[in-house]
C-alpha cells in the first residue's frame, strides 16, 4: 500500500487529507483520487486539472508521473503556488 | 501644495522635543522621481543624515509615509511605510504596514510626517485635519498593544461624545524597553522589522492617532473607478491572489516550502521538518481559521483569525509558523497560534524573535551560553518572550538580537542574519537567488528586500534553485520593482498577477517546464531592460500600477519609469547605508548558508554568493565595494 497525503487548496476544496492507495505507479493515484473526489462531492468543481496542477513529492524527493511505486512509500501532492 | 493629484501637498516636520510642527519641503519634482511611501523616506534620510546619527540619538528621523494611491480606492493600497535608523542593525530601515493609520494620515490631510527629536516625558500624538495635540502618556505607558489601542479609542470618543473613525498605531512594552527588534502596530497589522518600535521608545512616543475629513483628491475619477474595478476583478481571478491566499494565507506556503528543502528548520541546520504537516496552512485553515480578515482596501484578504484563549484574534504569517514551527523543533500549532499573540501584545517582531531563540537554543546546546533554552523545549517560551520585552534576565541579552549575541558568545556562523537583521523562514541553499538578495538586501536579511527571488526558484516558478546564472539580474529587477510597488503605497501581493495563471496553475505543463528551463538563460536580456528600462516606456497589463498613478495622480507614469523609479529608490537607500559604513564586506550570509552544503552529498546545496554579489554589482553599476559611485547618483538624479 502507498499513502498518498494531500495539501493545498486541493485538500480543503475536497476535504480529502490523505488516502491509502494500493498502487504501482505516480500516474495510477490521479484517477483513483478525482474518483473519490467525485464520490464525495458528485457537483465538485474540482477537475482533474487542478490535481494535476500539483508537485508530487516521493520520500521527500521530487518525482515524475512516470516514477515507481513501492510498499510503504509516502507520496505528498502540493500546489505549486505561492507567495509569502 | 501640489499640482498632482492623489496627494495631500503636505509633509511635515514633527519636532517632538518642542512640540512644534513644520512643513517639510518636498517638491513636485520629488514627487515625480520618488513617488512616495518608502522611497521619499530614503531621499529624506539621505538629505538629513550624516552618517554619525545613531538609532537612539535624538537626531535619528522616523519617517511615517503614504503613497499616492493610499485612500484612492485602489485594491491593497491602504498601506503605509515607517523609515528609521534600525537599532538592530545600525543602518536605514524600512517597515511597511497594513494598519489604519496610512489611511487615516491622508484623511488629515498628510502625506508623510518627519519626526525628530524626543519627547520630554511619554507622549501620545492625536493629529485632527493637520492640527497636533501633544498628550502625555504616563498612564498609557506599560500597557500592551491593544490594550493602548482600545484605551486611545475611548480618549477619542470621550471627548467627542461619538465613535470616533481614526487610524492609529503603538508600541507595546517592548518598544518602551527599546528591545531591537520591537514592532509598532497599527490596528492588528505590524510595522515588524529592525526595532522601528524601539526607535518609538527611545523618544518616549507611545502612539499616534490621525483623524480627518479631507478626501483625497482623484486626477480622472472616471477611468481610475473602472480601472480599479478591471483591477480587483484581476487579482480575484489569479491562482495566487484569488485563491491560495485568501484560502489559506500566506500560512500555505509551509507545505510547499517542505517539499522544495527550503523551510528552515532547526536553526537553518536542515530545509525540511519532518512534522511540518502539523504546523501547516491545511491545519490552521481545517482546524484553526475563523473567518479571513485584510488590511483596509484589499479584495484578497490573506490574514487568517484564531482564537486564542477565548478570544479571536490574528493568526500567524507564514514566517512565524517556519521559525516557530521547525524552526525550533515545535510541533504544537496552537502554541504557535499563542506566542504569536503575545508577541503582537508586547510588539516585538516574531520573525527576529523566533530566530534570536533558535540560536540561543543552539548556543546553549553547543555549551557556548547557557540559558535553559532547547530546541523542542516549549515550557518556557511564553517566559521568555515576555522576559525580552521587559529586559529581565536572559531576556535582557536575547532582546539584543542574534548579532549581538553571537559577537559577545560566539557562534556567528549559525547566527542566521545578515547585516544584524535576522531571515525570514526561507532556506536559501535552496534557493541560491533568494541568498543573495538576503546578502545585499538594504535592511538587512529581509525576503522582500532582497527581490523575493523564491518566487522564481521554487514557489510559483521553478527556475534552477541551484544555479547562479541569470539571478543577480532577476534579483535586480524584483528587487526594483517592488520598491516601485511599495512606493504607490500598495501591497506587494497585488504585483503578483504578473505572473501569467497558466505558469502557477499548470507548473507540470510544457509550457511552464520551458519557461523554467530558459530563465536561467535570460541574464542577459534582463540587463538590457534594467540598463535601459526607456525600451519598456508602455504599460504592461500585468502591472496595473502604472496606469493607477496616471490615472489617480495626473502624473506620467510607464514601465519604463516605474522601474527606474524602483531602482532609484534602491539606489538612494543603499546611499544612505554607504553614510553608515555599509559595503560589499557587509553584505554576507551565516557561514552555514555558504559554506555547509545543505545535503552532504551534494555539494551544489550552499549558497555561491561571492560569484552572485560580482555580477550583481556590475547589473546594478556599483563600483567593487558595492557603492553606487557620484556618477550612478547623479545619472539617477539622486544628487
Ligand atoms: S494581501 Fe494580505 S497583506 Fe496584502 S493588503 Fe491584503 S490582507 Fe494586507
């Protein structure tokens, strides 16, 4: 199982704070969480955009879509946006 | 008098130690090269000082400055700037400011007041339509912040039998005790940084309280109204100002900061804190947040309200749940949400606060000066704080600032400030571009003074966090155009709709990984524009500002002057500095920024600042100490 924690305007948009996902790949999360997104809130006007719109972060480190999953890995999804 | 609109016509003099009130000559022409706000108090300070003044001397100025678009009805633009002598750091400084007291200034019918001297007992100023009444303030003196503020609202409506609309600011108990880092606070908003409070204190004035019926005069009402409109539209629309921060404030950025490596965490040792998830802008809005509140004017509204024993009040900036947070291994948010308060109560600054503790934390653990403080130890915080502002034991020493500390102790190369003023929570080994403006920023190791590279490097943008080519320009220019920004008397967070959506919206997109890879690339076409912003003499939809100031002042106004505005007022306030000793041999970073790479294994995690601070100076046109030369002041009609 992979934990995928969420952050952002994202999270409070869709009250989803963390799942756990049982997943291979970065790109496999995306789906699986809009569906959830939706499940919850079937007039959501969050899109699949607005998540793609975030950094994905693997064991503290930066990673693609295309990046591999293991046992136990924690996955963070951040916005990008800022301003401080 | 002035023949521009926007403005008052008046700045004056306050000589606090005869009660006597002046006009201070201040030019159309000045108008027209300084605008306002920040850069007018660096041309009267450069005017005025000789270089021998200190922070506490009577002949040290503050300077209280609008702009001209401050009570225009422009979004975020009821702000206001405070210039001193900073005793923290010895040089100029200036601390910009949400509170009512800018506003209500105009309403008086000023735009900027001088003040000198020192009041022969603690006084508190009442200003009505430009008339001054010097009161004492014996029985004011002691008390904390609000409680001031409540006490002077009452005085005013007392003796006008009616609620009385009026702006005003004071010191708490830490500016009273001149500690180096106290803050004056305006409302709920503080001006923080560099002891601008102390300054307040060391000439016994408590507070000011402006009130009036003056409207402020607008050039075209027409196209100013709808410009403003098009304007506040904008920003509700943008990522950034229309909803990260309104949804989450500045307090959002934690999360982000986390996952680049740049939030500072134990004293700067390390850019990451492994329970950030607990000190973050998702809680504080999930478990925390009230309701959003704003400076006045501002459709973004980034302040968060908490309630802290019963009572709401302003919840914690980004900078104080870094430094308070990871910063000193604290993961209790709701001890964060406290200090906060009482560090506002007592006005002192809690970014210097916050990191004058984590080195003393850190100084106490590596046996240099013991004095009970540990990282993760939160018992005797709320103590100490409280200890600072009333200079009582160790109190009395932290109240010195981490400079000062690590001169007498030892311990320098963990004392994360730069020019005695200590950082915001941004780790910049991360963000090399942001190291350098800390280095060569004007009041010291500021964030926005320093340009607010991060912006680029990490956060909205992504440019190489790690290469210096091209930041010294970039670094140029941001730091340029938000002195022009500051000068109109608006917030900064209105310049960053020049960030077209798409590039924050869609950070993993073609376009925007492009544009990240090619930034590094740009050095040289940025110093064409900073050479010769006369190629930018056209208005720039992002940038709204410069139609504002044609529109609400009658002044001509482009990018091209904006800009050469913004690098004049940089260009005076670092001559100021030069009367005080400033140079290149001042513009450095702790030696564990530059020195100890972030991640051992990668030596590229520091900050390259000699390579940066070259290139910088030469983009700048500063000779090799870092000074502007006669010629460069000349050009820029400085002198
Ligand atoms: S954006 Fe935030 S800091 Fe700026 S004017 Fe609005 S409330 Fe104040």
């Amino acid at each position: 199982m992979v934990t995928v924690k969420l952050f952002g305007t994202f999270r409070l948009d869709s009250g989803i704070k963390e799942m756990s996902l049982d997943v291979s790949s970065v790109k496999d999360i995306f789906p699986i969480i809009m569906d959830e997104v939706k499940r919850r809130d079937p007039q959501t006007a969050l899109t699949m955009k607005d998540l793609k719109g975030c950094i994905v972060s693997l064991n503290g480190k930066q990673v693609g879509m295309k990046a591999q999953l293991q046992d136990g890995d924690t996955l963070f999804l951040v916005p990008a946006v800022a301003g401080g | 008098m002035t023949k521009y609109s926007g403005y008052m016509g008046k700045v004056l003099m306050v000589d606090l130690s005869k009660s006597l009130i002046s006009e201070y000559p201040w030019s159309d022409e000045d108008r027209e090269l300084y605008i306002g706000a920040k850069a007018m108090a660096s041309k009267i300070m450069f005017d005025n000082f000789t270089g021998k003044e200190t922070a506490f001397s009577e002949d040290n100025l503050i300077i209280v400055s609008t702009g001209p678009l401050t009570g225009t009805g422009a979004p975020c633009s009821n702000r206001f700037n405070i210039s001193t002598l900073s005793p923290l750091t010895g040089i100029t400084t200036s601390s910009n400011c949400g509170g009512n007291f800018g506003y209500y200034l105009k309403k008086a019918g000023i735009d900027a007041l001088v003040i000198r001297g020192k009041c022969p007992v603690p006084t508190w100023i009442e200003i009505k339509n430009d008339k001054f009444f010097f009161h004492e303030a014996g029985d004011l003196w002691g008390m904390k912040v609000s409680q001031s503020q409540e006490e002077l609202q009452r005085r005013m409506n007392e003796a006008r039998k009616c609620r009385v609309k009026c702006g005003m600011l004071s010191i708490g108990p830490a500016g009273e005790n001149m500690v180096k880092y106290a803050a004056v606070i305006s409302g709920e908003r503080a001006a923080g940084r560099a002891g601008v409070g102390a300054v307040f204190g060391s000439k016994n004035l408590k507070a000011m309280v402006a009130t009036g019926n003056h409207e402020v005069p607008v050039f075209d009402p027409e196209k100013t109204t709808k410009l403003y409109q098009k304007w506040t539209e904008t920003l509700r629309k943008h990522p950034l100002t229309g909803n990260q921060l309104p949804k989450m404030g500045t307090a959002g950025l934690v999360s982000p900061m986390q996952m680049r490596g740049i939030l500072s965490t134990r004293n700067y040792a390390y850019g990451q804190y492994e329970h950030f998830d607990k000190v973050s802008g998702e809680v504080l809005a999930e478990d925390y947040n009230i309701v959003n509140k704003g400076c006045m004017s501002c459709p973004i509204k980034c302040a968060r309200t908490v309630n802290v024993e019963g009572q709401e009040v302003k919840g914690p900036e980004l900078e104080t749940l870094g430094l308070l947070g990871g910063g000193i291994m604290n993961d209790n948010l709701e001890l964060i949400l406290k200090w906060n308060y009482e560090l506002d109560e007592l006005g002192m600054d809690t970014i210097s606060a916050a990191s004058t503790l984590a080195w003393a934390m850190e100084a106490n653990e590596q046996g240099l000066w013991k004095n009970g403080l540990s990282f993760g130890k939160t018992a005797n915080i709320s103590k100490t704080f409280e200890n600072i502002a009333y200079r009582r034991g160790i109190g009395n020493e932290l109240a010195e600032g981490s400079r000062w500390l690590s001169e007498k102790y030892g311990g320098k190369d963990f004392a994360i400030q730069s020019k005695g003023l200590e950082l915001a929570a941004y780790e910049p080994r991360r963000s090399v571009g942001q190291g350098l403006g800390y280095a060569v920023s004007n009041r010291g190791g500021c964030h926005l003074n320093g340009g607010y590279l991060v912006i680029v490097e990490n956060l909205g943008l992504n440019a190489d966090p790690q290469t210096p080519h091209a930041k010294a320009d970039l670094c140029m220019l941001m730091q340029d155009l938000m002195e022009s920004v500051s000068m109109t008397g608006q917030c900064l967070f209105t310049s960053y709709a020049v960030f077209p959506s798409f590039l924050i919206s869609k950070p993993n997109s073609v376009v925007t990984k492009t544009v990240n890879k090619v930034i590094p690339f740009l050095g040289p076409v940025v110093r064409i524009l900073n050479k010769f912003p006369g190629i930018a003499s056209f208005h720039l939809f992002l940038l709204p500002h410069t139609k504002a100031i044609e529109y609400a002042t009658g002044m001509k106004c482009n990018l091209a002057r904006f800009i050469r505005a913004g690098e004049r007022s940089y260009n005076v306030e670092r001559a100021v500095n030069a009367k005080f000793g400033v140079s290149a041999a001042m513009d450095t970073l702790p030696k564990r920024l530059t020195n100890v790479p972030q991640d051992p294994k990668d030596p590229s995690t520091k900050v390259p600042l000699e390579v940066m601070k070259k290139v910088y100076y030469e983009a700048r046109g500063w000779d090799k100490n870092g000074l502007p030369t006669e010629e460069k002041l000349r050009k820029m009609k400085i002198i």
